[in-house]
C-alpha cells in the first residue's frame, strides 16, 4: 500500500506504482485534506429534571416487594 500527500503546482499529477501493482486492479483516490471533514455545530440542548420535582419524602423501597414476580 502506498499513501503521500501531494501538494500539486498543476493541474495534472503523474507518479509511478510498484512493479508488484501492475496487472492488478488499482484505486487511486484524491481529495483535499480539509475535503469530507463535516464540523457540525454543537446545538446545547436544554437539560430539565423532571425526576426532582417529585416528592419522595417518607418514600422507603422495599426490595423484597421489587422482587416478587
């Protein structure tokens, strides 16, 4: 396998493969490095806790009752 990093002065590119590649299937790939990196932006979402609104005074789990089937 082969990857580099070409910075090109022209439009056209030319370089040489293994001795080992020829007769196969190659794929030659080209993308700018910044290319395909998608920076998407952050939306906070709004955090609420529902759960703490609840009164839980007196409240005593009983793990035998959570058990039963």
């Amino acid at each position: 396998m082969i990857r580099t990093t070409v910075i090109p002065n022209k439009q056209i590119i030319s370089f040489e493969i293994p001795k080992d590649y020829v007769g196969w299937q190659i794929e030659v790939i080209a993308f700018a490095r910044d290319e395909g990196i998608v920076k998407e932006e952050v939306i906070k979402k709004q955090v609420t806790f529902n759960a703490l609104l609840i009164d839980t005074k007196g409240y005593k789990f009983n793990r035998e009752e959570a058990n039963e089937r």
